[in-house]
C-alpha cells in the first residue's frame, strides 16, 4: 500500500463513470461485487466530485438481472464440451463476433454516452475460456478509447490459460486505452498480468482487495436465526467445475457427476451430525439451480436431518441476505465465501479453481479449503465443528475491508487526476 501518493485533487462537477464488467450475469457473485464497486467508489467520489454518477455496462450487454426461469445454458455448456477443441474454437468465435458487433458494439456506445471515464473489474474478466472474456473486453474498450476516456483496472482475476488470439487481443486493447490506474485481485494474477501484458507495453498492475469483501459495508444484515446454527451449503454443477476449472477438476472423468452426487449427500449428512441445520442454495448460474433441483430431495432423504432447499434469489441483495444469517458456509463459488467472509461468518472452500486457493490465502483461512475427493463425511463434520468454535479473526478481517476502501480510494484519486482538464502552458 503506497503512502507517497498525491492527494485526491476535487472536481469542479459531477461526473459519470462506467463500470465495465458482468454485473447482470445470473451467477449472482458477479452482481455482488459489481454492487459493492458501484457503491464504494460513489461513495469515495462525493468527496471529489459530488454528484458523482457510478453505473455499470453488462459486457453481454445485459440490462438487468435475469428472470428465474429455465436455460439453455447447460446444454449449451455440454454441448461445446463435446466438440473437438479446434471445432469448439471456430463455433465460439463465430458466435463472439456476431455479439460483438451486432449488440455489444452499439451497447457500449450508447451507455458511454456522457462519461468521463471507465472502470474495468472486478471479477474473474482477464481469463480466455473460448475467447468470450477477450473478444468482449477488446470490444468494449475499443468504444473507450474512441472517446479518449480515462481507464482503471480494478480487482480483476487473471489466469495464465489465455489462447495466442486472446493474449494479443488483451494486450491491444490495454495497450490502446488511457490506462490510469491497473489493480489485481491476488499475487496469481498479478504475475499473470506481469508475464503476458506488460511485455506488450502495458503497465504494470498492483494488489487490491476484492469488492466484494465490503458487502457487510453495502447490504445489511438481517437478524440472526433463534434455532440451531443454519450452515449454507452451495451447489454447484459438475458440468460447470469441469467446462471452467484450471486446476485439478478440469477434465474429470465422466464419473464425476456421480462422485459429486454422492459428496453432496455425505456433506449435508455431516453438517447435521455437526449440530447445523442446513439450506442448500446456489449462486444462480442455471447449471446449478438445475442440479440442485434434480438432486437435493434425495440429498435432504439421505440426510436424515433438518436439512432444505432455498428458493433460488431474485438478485444479490436476496443472496447476501441469506448468507449473512448463515453462521457456515460451504461453497465452491468464491464470491458466496468472499460474502460470508464479509460478515465474518466461518467458510469453507472446496477446491477447484486457483483463485479460491487466493482468496482463502489471503483471508488468512488456508485450514479451511479442501478438495471434496480428500473431504470426507467425518472430516467434514469436524472441520465444520473447528471452523463455528474458531470463528473469524475480526482485527484481520477489519484490516482486510479498511485496506480494500483504501485501494478502491487511490483508484478514485487517479482517475480523478485523468480527469483533470489539462492547463495550457502559461
């Protein structure tokens, strides 16, 4: 954290200032931390400017969160799963470009109308799954730098999995864009971005705290149940651990669904045997809301215990509510941890993705992620036991949300100084 920084200069007016990012995803933990950046950096900007509009642009070019209804999106998921690798590639490109430039293109256009500057992050954006991430950020900073707009990078997640297409796509459109300011979420991404963007000339990128662990700042927290400790346990889909995981789980034989079934039943056995009532949820993504209602009444039969399933949440506000009564939660979705974290409620992480590793590193609870193959039922239950008596370390935790304000706030003060008009030479 730097401390040689000049302050925040103050601006003459209002300004308005686009997120880019994918708030309107139904995975609703990108709505999370979508929501706590908007609040966070209006909040930081009514000390420079007032009035200051903060908004985001859905690089799907969503417009609010989707209805509850049935998807296609599994299949669609199993079906490019099945194609060969250079087949996947052509099909998904095809259909990116078509996106672009039919709907994303005019999107952006109209909703940077009257900006003055841009903010990619946060979430999981600089990663190459099929070139969706690459073809959509290159896109969408194409149109600002058109309009010469100031750009900051905020709190992304990078992996190292990016395609030779998709490294020189993020390159040319950082390298193009008036960068202000460039901030990663953990070491991992750091170094990605320091290995394969700024060998293109783009600037380096420094550490910052995730948005998403200021949700106790920016949504409240409802009354604590009267009963038995509630433990949430979050589903998520097979299919999708394999189609999005970089570590282990990717490609997983096709044993996995059943393996996962079978884990599934066993842990909420284990949280009721821990003293829990459990609710079975997920973050929203269809993949998951359909497994869960294929195979959580056979997980509550199995259970034998007070064990039930959520109906699925309109938005974020309703899933941190749930979340935040929890006293445990047991997830693979990093941003139902990084939530729980907020609150300090006691999480446990189960592996699939190195940016879960990061974040539980950071949060000082690297006891407290395990692979689901080496987590048993009576591991289970004694992990969940140790996590509720140990609770969270609120000093770190109250560090960790402080540090993450103060980075939010330097992001401000740059681009507030990008923003400043340019003195003519006396």
């Amino acid at each position: 954290m730097s401390t040689a920084e000049p302050p925040s200069p103050t601006l003459s007016a209002p300004r308005r200032i686009a997120l880019l990012n994918v708030k309107f995803s139904p995975n609703l933990g990108d709505g999370l931390l979508s929501e706590c950046l908007e609040a966070e950096l209006a909040r930081t900007f009514q000390t420079i400017a007032p009035g200051t509009q903060v908004f985001s642009i859905d690089l799907a070019g969503r417009r609010d969160y989707p209805a509850i209804a049935p998807s296609r999106r599994a299949a669609m998921i199993a079906v490019l799963e099945a194609l060969p690798a250079a087949m996947r590639r052509l099909v998904t490109r095809a259909a990116l470009t078509a996106l672009v430039r039919l709907r994303l293109r005019g999107h952006v256009r109209t909703r940077l109308a009257g900006c003055d500057a841009v903010v990619l992050g946060g979430g999981n954006l600089l990663t190459d799954a099929d070139l969706n991430f690459p073809m959509k950020i290159a896109g969408a900073l194409r149109q600002a730098a058109r309009l010469r707009l100031p750009v900051a990078v905020y709190g992304v997640g990078a992996n190292r999995q990016w395609s030779e297409a998709g490294r020189k796509l993020f390159g040319r459109a950082l390298g193009a864009a008036k960068l202000a300011y460039a901030a990663v979420r953990d070491a991992r991404s750091q170094a990605a971005w320091r290995d394969l963007l700024v060998p293109q000339g783009v600037r380096p990128a420094i550490l910052s705290g995730d948005p998403g662990l200021l949700a106790s700042c920016h949504f409240p927290r409802p009354p604590l149940p009267f009963d038995a400790p509630l433990a949430g346990l979050c589903v998520t889909a097979p299919i999708a651990l394999r189609y999005h995981a970089t570590g282990p789980e990717a490609g997983s034989a096709a044993d996995a669904r059943s393996a996962l079934d079978a884990w599934y039943a066993a842990a909420a056995r284990a949280l009721v045997e821990a003293g829990f009532r459990v609710a079975l949820f997920t973050n929203g993504s269809p993949e998951d809301r359909d497994y869960l209602d294929a195979m959580g009444p056979a997980w509550i039969l199995a259970a034998k215990g007070p064990v039930t399933m959520t109906n699925p949440f309109a938005d974020p506000a309703e899933m941190v509510g749930f979340i935040a009564a929890c006293q445990l939660i047991v997830a693979h979705r990093m941003h139902a941890c990084i939530a729980a974290h907020s609150f300090a409620i006691p999480t446990i992480g189960l592996r699939w993705d190195v940016k879960l590793d990061s974040f539980f590193a950071l949060a000082g609870r690297g006891g407290y992620i395990a692979d689901t193959a080496s987590l048993d039922g009576p591991a289970l239950t004694a992990l969940a036991r140790r996590a509720a008596a140990e609770g969270v370390d609120r000093s770190a935790l109250e560090h960790l949300i402080a540090s993450t304000r103060g980075d939010i706030a330097r992001m401000a003060a740059a681009l507030a100084r990008a923003m400043q008009p340019v003195k003519a030479p006396a």
